[in-house]
C-alpha cells in the first residue's frame, strides 16, 4: 500500500468574481521513501494541492470537492482538526520555498528548532536541544551550537532552508512535501540543497515530494514524475521515461523550453505560446488545446483519455500515441 | 549599548533646551507682564517696578535667559510669582506623581482592554464580534476626553454615587482611595488611547498571519495558541508599540484637561493655572518636565523594541 494516496482530489476556492477550479480531480501515489516530483507552471495548482494534503487550506474560501487523501492508512480530509494537527509537523512536515521568509524573524533558531520536537515528541529542553544540535550537524551547519543561540536575520538563505530541512526532520516524518524549496536560491546553493535532500530522505527512509517548476530538478533527483497543468495531473510515469519519451504536448513543451546540456548545440529553445488558462473560466475539452500545437478538434470538445503504456507511463490526451517516442 | 544610551541622554538635553528655550521666548513674546496686572488694584505702579526688580524681569531678556538656563541646569526652576513663592521644583513634586499616577493608570487599562481586543478582532476578521469592538473603538476615538469626563461624572458619580466626583487621594490614604478616585480620569484619557490600540493591534495581527512563517508555524503541527501568541504576535506588537510611544502624547494632553475637570491639582492643572496667570516660572518648569517625559518615554519604547525584535540592536 503506498504511504500517500490522493485520488480525485478536487479543490474550488470561492471568490467574489466566481468559483476558480484550483485543482481538478488530481490522483497521485507516493510510496515509502519514494522522491515524487510535481512539476507545473505557476498557477497549475501544484501548491495548493498540496496545502489540501496537510490541511492548511483555509475552508472558506477553499472547498474541497471531492476525492480521498490517504496517509498511512489514515484518511485525511475527514480526519478532525486536532488529529490532523497532531500528523503535521510530526508525520508529514513541509518545507517552504521562500527561506527568506519562513523562519520567525523574533525566535531563536533554537526554539524554531526544538518547538515541534518538544510538543510532539514530548522532549524535554536539554534532550530537545542536543537533537537540535546534531540535527544541524546533518544539514551540513558548522558550528551548531551558536547557530542554535542566533536569529534568522544572521543567517543567509541557504543557511536558512537548511535550518528549514532540519525543522522538517525534526521529528522523524514519513514524507515531507518540499514546495519550490530552491527557487528563491542561487544556483549553485540550489544544487547543493537538493543534494542534501535526496541524500537525507534517502539515508532516513522519509518519502519526499518536490513540488517544483524546475525540470532539471526532476531529471536530476525524482524517482516518479507528475506533470499537472490548470490543476490536471497530464501525465506521469518514472522520472526518467517522462524526462527521455514525454508523451503530452505540454511536457514536450516545458522540456523544449529549457535548455539542456542533452541536446545538439544551435537547436533554439521553444517557449510554449500563449498563457495558461484562467481555472476561474475552464472551457470544456483539455485546457491545454489552445497553446497545443497537436491540437485536433476533438481536443476542444472532448475531455481527453487517459493513455496508459506498458510501462506505467501514463499521459492524458488525444495525440498521446502519436507523440510518443518509441524507445528513448 | 552604553555608548548609545549617552548619545540617547545628550540628545534628549538637547531636545529639552530648545523645549526650554522656545517656552521662555514665546512667554515674553506676548505683550505685557503679569505684575501690571497683580498690583492694579492697589494703584501703585512703583508696587509693580519693584517686583519685576525682585524676581529680575527688569533685566535684559537675553540675561534672564542665560540666568534660566544656568539655574536649571543646577536643578533650580525658580519660584512662583504669586503667594508665598512657593518654589516650581516643589510645585511640581507635589503634583506630578497625581499626572502619573493617572497617566500608567490610564495605560494599563487601555493596554489590559485594547490588546485582547484586537487580537479578537483580527481573529474573527468581519464577524459581529470585530464589528461591535470597531464600532466601540470609533466611538471612543470621536468622543472628547473631558466630555467623556462629564459623561463618567454624571453617571457614576451623580447618578450612582459609586465614585467620588473630583478630586484626589494619595495611595498612602490605601489603594481603594487612590483608585476611587482616579478611575474615572484614567478611563477618559485613556479611552483615545485604547482605540487606538485596538486598531492597530487588528491591522497588524492580520498582515502577520498572512505571512509565511506562521504557516509554516502550523504545518509544524503546532496548537492553535502557540501559532498565534508565541509566532504571530509578538511580531505584531512591533508596529503597536511604535504607535504606542506615538500615542502616549494623547495620554499627557488628556490628562492636561482632564485634571481640571476632575479638580484634580496635578501637573496638567498646574499648567493652565501658570498660562492663565503668566505665572512664567511655573510654566517653564512644567513644560520642561512634560518634556522631558516625552523623551523618556521614547527611550523606553525604543529599548522595548530591542528586547521584542532580535534584528534591532543598538550600539
């Protein structure tokens, strides 16, 4: 049994200006110790979903519609608040994307450190500040014990989303959810993060799932891949067949759109034309049809299938069969 | 730290020189002295030569200034004018700790009221409980002191007799005295004050818990009062307490007023009695004093600042 399931989770935020489809019946597995990347655009849901995962979705104005999340056997989105309370930070935890600002700017690292250890696993000061102290020593922090005694404001980024991974840590979860957790950084501190995060869930056994715009961070480091645009899952598979055979149009688009070291020089990077599709006005059909350059008209009028290959490798769409690259 | 207290104490010396300066040039400013007026009745116009001559006002302006300045510097604020010539400095400690005892006593109410309800307003953003206490806080902005004063008089003393109408009771009388009667200043001066608390108590919780570090607050699992007291609103309390200092001027200008609606002889009182009888000395003096408490309190909240955000050092 997979250690995460969502299926058709559904989530509608309730606004003046109308009902905006977050996230459209989304399905995904992660299995225990798995690294699962969400990759999509800004605005493709892949945060919110899962911000409805761990519950921190405020209802109102969030709606979830309809679907199932299952954690451990636990079904999460009926469990009660103060159950679900007791799993965060503790079974799951998250690690944000913006270091800069997710650290309590007036609170010791220490404190920020220990808190969730101390209340959930109901550690005293002394033991909680010597986990704390190691904990740093696995993020690769010199110096752990003054770092502990400092505030956010001594620390650079990096520094700081390291500090994030020793909080998430903290109490020994089975899977944190890492939203855009390198974006805000420089490349070179990105790469050594991501490192650090594979290496770590890796080494403890936790599941971790990428939520990221970055398909290089897929290639690089995700075990599977989900792609989703305006809150579909479009397709997904193993990091690797997505990355070599993308079967959806738009997965062949983001991978066109970013260079890469893979392919012959002079070939141009190719953006994807026009803009995603406002989810507070979805048209019927697949709402990738009006930037598809496989577009059919069936496209506009059908909800596309979902394709499934041999190799658990599956893509939504009309054109899927044609598109993909038979061996990679 | 040190060396930025001394340059904060220099500065603060400063400030009240030229508080002091000001109010010496501007009372001389306005035609006429007051001991023309004092010996009218008696006819005698050598009456009035004689006492500009015995309190040196027939001095050149520039050297009663310098005279001033000196005496002050060494702690003297010169006597009264009238009566018995009673000295400023005692003037003003008889009074002063009445305008104290009002003015924290005003604070700690407003602060006890105005906290709470702020933080209910931010939590339970445009229910009738946010609207009730935003009502109440715009009433308690628009309403005057001293006729809210009248208001309280009329109430709770004419009309229910819990409270004594006017007037004062050292704490040596026991608390319940002092209290009895100060209550009531306090709640008039301080109602302003409270309002204006409130307000920004609500706005500022509300921009922090947008923010990201009290999600990640809760998806640490955290209770629901952890996230918000110890996450939330200490960083909120940083814009309060600026507005606080700001605000505290309300406190001392309401307790000028109100003290003479309350016949209450305290420093305010003082005042406006020295202003209507030119009664030089003892304005410069209280003045001085309010000044220096302005810059006093200034300092305090510039420390409370330290002390709440890790990111403010002085040196």
């Amino acid at each position: 049994m997979a250690l995460l399931s969502v299926r058709g989770l559904e989530l509608h935020f309730v606004t003046p200006a109308g009902r905006v489809r977050a996230v459209n019946g989304i399905s995904y597995t992660v299995e225990a110790g798995e690294l699962v990347a969400i990759v999509g655009e800004s605005g493709s849901g892949k945060t919110v979903q899962a911000q409805a995962v761990l519950g921190l979705v405020a209802q109102p104005p969030g709606e979830i519609v309809g679907g199932a999340v299952e954690f451990d056997g636990v079904e999460l989105l009926s469990l009660p608040e103060e159950r679900m309370r007791t799993l965060r930070g503790r079974r799951i935890s998250m690690v944000f994307q913006e270091p800069m600002t997710s650290l309590n700017p007036v609170l010791s690292i220490g404190r920020q450190l220990t808190e969730a250890m101390r209340l959930h696993l109901q550690l005293t000061r002394a033991v909680a500040d010597e986990r704390a102290v190691s904990l740093l020593g696995m993020v690769g922090i010199a110096d752990p014990e003054r770092r502990l005694r400092q505030y956010p404001h001594h620390l650079s980024g990096g520094m700081r989303q390291r500090v994030m991974i020793a909080i998430a840590i903290a109490c020994d979860p089975l899977l944190i959810v890492a939203d855009e957790p390198t974006t805000a950084l420089d490349v070179t501190i990105q790469a050594q993060i991501l490192a650090l995060m594979q290496d770590l869930t890796r080494r403890l056994g936790v599941a971790l799932v990428i939520i990221t715009h970055d398909l290089g961070v897929v290639a690089r480091y995700a075990d599977r891949v989900n792609v989703m645009y305006a809150g579909r899952i479009v397709e997904h598979g193993a990091a690797r067949d997505v990355y070599r055979r993308p079967a959806h149009p738009y997965t062949i688009g983001l991978l066109n759109s970013v260079p890469r070291l893979d392919r012959p020089r002079g070939v141009r990077i190719e953006p994807i034309p026009g803009s995603p599709p406002d989810p507070a006005h979805l048209q019927p059909g697949c709402a990738f049809a009006p930037r598809c350059p496989y577009v059919v008209d069936r496209c506009r009028r059908e909800e596309p299938p979902t394709v499934t290959f041999d190799d658990r490798h599956v893509a939504t769409c009309w054109q899927t069969a044609a598109l993909r690259p038979e061996s990679g | 730290m040190s060396k930025y207290l001394l340059r904060r104490t220099l500065g603060a010396m400063v400030v009240m020189w030229a508080v002091a300066t000001l109010v010496f040039f501007m009372l001389r400013a306005v035609p006429g002295d007051p001991f023309t007026a004092m010996v009218f009745d008696t006819g005698d116009p050598t009456a009035a030569e004689e006492m500009r001559r015995a309190f040196g006002f027939d001095q050149p302006v520039y050297v009663q200034y310098f005279k001033y300045l000196v005496q002050a510097v060494q702690g003297n604020l010169g006597t009264s004018i009238y009566g018995s010539r009673v000295p400023v400095a005692t003037i003003i400690a008889e009074s002063f700790p009445r305008t104290l005892s009002i003015t924290v006593l005003a604070f700690l109410i407003a602060v006890t009221i105005a906290i709470p309800a702020g933080l209910i307003s931010a939590l339970y953003k445009y229910s009738a409980l946010d609207h009730g206490v935003t009502i109440v806080a715009f009433l308690g902005l628009s309403m005057p002191d001293f006729w809210l004063a009248i208001l309280l008089i009329i109430a709770f003393a004419a009309g229910l007799g819990w409270l004594p109408a006017i007037g004062y009771a050292p704490l040596s009388e026991g608390f319940g005295a002092w209290l009895s009667h100060l209550i009531m200043p306090a709640i008039a001066i301080g109602t302003p004050f409270a309002a204006i608390i409130a307000r920004m108590v609500r706005s500022s919780m509300l921009e922090v818990l947008r923010t990201e570090y009290v999600q990640v607050a809760s998806s640490k699992g955290l209770l629901r009062w952890q996230v918000l007291l110890q996450h939330a609103f200490p960083n909120a309390l940083i814009p309060v307490i600026t507005v606080m200092g700001i605000a505290l001027a309300l406190l001392m200008a309401g307790a000028v007023v109100v003290e003479n609606v309350f016949a209450i002889k305290g420093l305010g009182r003082v005042l406006i009695q020295g202003i209507l009888n030119r009664d030089y000395p003892v304005v410069q003096g209280a003045i001085l004093i309010v000044s220096g408490i302005f810059v006093l309190s200034n300092l305090i909240v510039d420390m409370l600042y330290a002390a709440i955000d890790p990111r403010i050092r002085y040196e």
